[in-house]
C-alpha cells in the first residue's frame, strides 16, 4: 500500500523516557498489529451451560467462575498488550514474565514496581503503549484536526 | 439444625474423581503437584498459595486455615526467595493438617528448582452438577440404635448396636442444572454414571462395590455476614429414582454408607 506515492511501512512507535540520575530509562513501545496469538495463549472464556426443563441447553453468563474468567481475560488482554508493545525495547527483559505463559503476563507490574517505578511512572509507560496503539482519542482527534487543518 | 429454605439452596452431586492442581513456577524442576487425598471434598475446595514475605531470612513455613494451605517461602539475607519445590514438598508433608489434605508430587524430576510467590490455585477436577432447585423438599434420617439390657427386669446399661445407614430422600422441581465442566448431565445420568456422566468415578472407596455419588446440599442465605452452610452426604447409592425432564422434576431416594452427613460452616468467599 502506498500513501502520497510513498509505500506505507513501519509501526506506530511511542517513545518512553523515564529520567534516572544513573542514565535516562528509554522504552520503545510499538503498536500491536494483531490479537492472534494473544487469541492462541488466551482464547476467550465461554460460558457453561446450563440444562433447562425440557432438555433445553442455554448458555450460564451468571456463572460465577465465568464471571471471574471474563474479569481476568479483560485485565489479561490490557497486560498482553503492554509487553507485546514493549518488546520493541531491545534491552528490556522481565525475569518473572514468560510470554508463552498468560499466568505470568501480570508479573512485568511487579517487576517495574520492585525495580522502584513509581505509580506514576508505570502510568506513563502504559500511557505510551496506548498511544502507540491509536488508544488515546485525544492523539486520534489532534490528527483528524491536523489533516482538516491541512485542507482548508 | 438450622432450617434450611431448600429454595435458597442448590443441590449439588459429585463424583469421586480427587481434586488436582500443578503450580507451575519459572524456574525449571520447579513444579509441583497436588492432589487431594480425599474424594468427599465437595465445593469447599482445597487450594494452595506460595507467600513471599519480602522480607530477609524468613523460614519456611506452612499455614492451613480450614482447606486454603498457605507456604510462606523462605528468604535470603537479601530477601530473595531461597526454598525450592523440594523443599515445600517436605514443608507440606511435615505439616499434619496439610499432609492430611494433599499428595505433594515433582511435576518435572526432584524439585531442584527454586520456587516463587503464587496467588490461589485451586484443586479442580472433581465433576459435578449443581441443581437450582425451584421447589421441593430434601430429607435425610440418621439413626442411632442402643441396645438396653436390663439387670433383673429393672434398666441397667446401655450399649451402642449396629451401624445403620443413612437414609436420604429429595422430591424436587429444578429450574436449571449446571455442571463445572465438560457436558451437562441430567440428574439421573449422574445417579446412573452414564449419558454425559458416563466418565464420573465413584466417590465409594471400594472400586467393586456398586456406583456412588456424593450429594451435598450448599446453603447459602445471602443474608449480612452469615456463613454458607454445607452438608456432604457421602457415599449415597440411590434405590429408588423418577426423573421427568420435561417437566423438571427429579424424586430420589436411597441410602448413603455413613451414618450421618458431614457439615461444614465456610465463608461464602472461601468457595470458589
């Protein structure tokens, strides 16, 4: 595909620089071009059914492991996202999270904490993956507003 | 006894399949297995957590609190976690309460690998329905014969006689029935292990005596801080049975290999 003559390569890419007085932390957090194999490692919960007078079969959304599930793979789904987009960093490497492993994905908020992130430094970083991402509306609406702009 | 209101409750039945899980760490040869020694265990699932108590040199430990184990892992002088699954496997075992509700197994070779912090895993696998009971009425009789001897016409001593099974009845109309994994069978494929319960196992522990199921009744009032109540009829080996699917009624009765249920008071956030 070409855009203004010109083929369309690369990611979206945010750069993430958190100050340190012993050298400056850089993290590069790349846009995720697709949930496939978030999709493999982490299908979608589906509900049991539940067996009605009748023989009918319908499925139980008010099962309460269910419910638990889903609230997971929501929170799974924003973790996966993090450190897939943060893999552009070439130097960063968790120690407790194991990509193949969804039960360890949650591990990289422990690590940042114990490596002393402050709450508003992680904020930033996960900020910066949204943003790389096309997440943030305000950064969707200042580029609709910079294209009509362009135009008049 | 508490009065129950069977239309707050759920009548759940069980197979005998035991309860397992594998905590599954980083490192490698760090796995474990647990495994139920029980097959009456019923909702009130046994599970296990791996503490990290961040702080330096802690020992080893290991707290039971009802059916949750807890292993509180030891630490260096630097507070890095130093127990490895060797180690928590003898910690278990060495703990009677834990030892009496899990087998601990190496999931991988010797347990050579360092373990670390693990949130709640659960010891899964027993099959079950749960049944939403509409309307109806569960009964159960426990009995306790005496023999009375008498000293020239006038009573004397008394002794405890026979066991006597317990007997067990339910006349019921369900409004759904719901199973924890795998299809969902109607109550009498449970009671007969066939149908979508054709894989249950026995909860009897003699493999040639006849086909068993746990009944338990799950009592949870839903009212301020009180407890859910849990009675486990174990072993229960039904006699006489009339299931009518369309109309969702089930009318059981039947005798268990005990003699009385077993009860249990749990908070109702302890059930998974």
């Amino acid at each position: 595909m070409k855009y203004k003559g010109k083929k369309v390569e690369g990611r979206n890419t945010e750069i993430i620089a958190i100050p340190r007085p012993d050298g400056n932390i850089v993290f590069i957090a790349e846009a995720v071009p697709n949930w496939e194999q978030f999709e493999k490692l982490a299908p979608v919960p589906s509900p049991p059914e539940k067996l009605l007078p009748g023989g009918r079969k319908e499925p139980n959304y008010q099962d309460k492991k269910y419910l638990e599930e889903i609230s997971k793979y929501g929170q799974l789904r924003t973790d996966w996202l993090v450190l897939t987009s943060l893999r552009a960093t070439k130097e960063l490497e968790w120690e407790t999270v194991d990509y193949s492993k969804p039960e360890t994905w949650p591990n990289y908020r422990e690590e940042l904490k114990e490596s002393n992130f402050t709450d508003i430094e992680i904020n930033l970083i996960i900020n910066g993956v949204a943003n790389a991402n096309s997440l943030n509306e305000d950064m969707i609406e200042a580029a609709k507003k910079d294209f009509l702009a362009g135009r008049e | 006894m508490a009065q129950i209101d069977i239309k707050e409750a759920t009548i759940k039945i069980f197979d005998g399949t035991l309860g397992a899980t594998t905590v599954d760490c980083t490192n490698a040869d760090s796995d474990l297995t647990f495994t139920s020694k029980s097959k009456h265990i019923g909702s009130d699932k046994i599970s296990i957590t791996y503490v990290d108590p961040a702080t330096a040199s802690a020992a080893l430990s290991v707290a039971v609190d009802g059916r949750e184990i807890t292993v509180n892992l030891a630490t260096s002088t630097a507070s890095a976690i130093t127990s490895t699954a060797a180690e928590v496997k003898t910690a278990i075992e060495a703990s009677s309460p834990a030892n009496a509700l899990v087998t601990v197994t190496f999931a991988e070779t010797v347990g050579a690998g360092i373990v670390e912090a693990k949130t709640v895993a659960t010891l899964n696998g027993q099959l079950s329905i749960d049944i939403k009971v509409g309307e109806g009425n569960f009964t159960y009789s426990d009995k306790k014969p005496r023999i009375f001897t008498r000293d020239r016409g006038s009573l004397d001593t008394v002794k405890n006689d026979d066991d006597e099974p317990m007997d067990v009845s339910f006349d019921l109309i369900w409004e759904w029935i719901t199973a924890e994994t795998g299809g969902t069978p109607t109550v009498e494929d449970a009671f007969k292990k066939r149908g979508e319960a054709a894989a249950w196992l026995t909860t009897a522990d003699d493999a040639c005596q006849p086909y068993s199921i746990d009944l338990e009744i799950h009592n949870a009032p839903g009212c301020g801080t009180a407890d859910d109540e849990i009675l486990i009829f174990e072993e229960f080996y039904y006699e006489d049975i009339s299931h009518d699917l369309s109309e969702g009624t089930a009318s059981v009765t039947g005798r268990c290999n005990r003699v009385e249920p077993t009860t249990r008071r749990v908070a109702a956030a302890d059930i998974p």
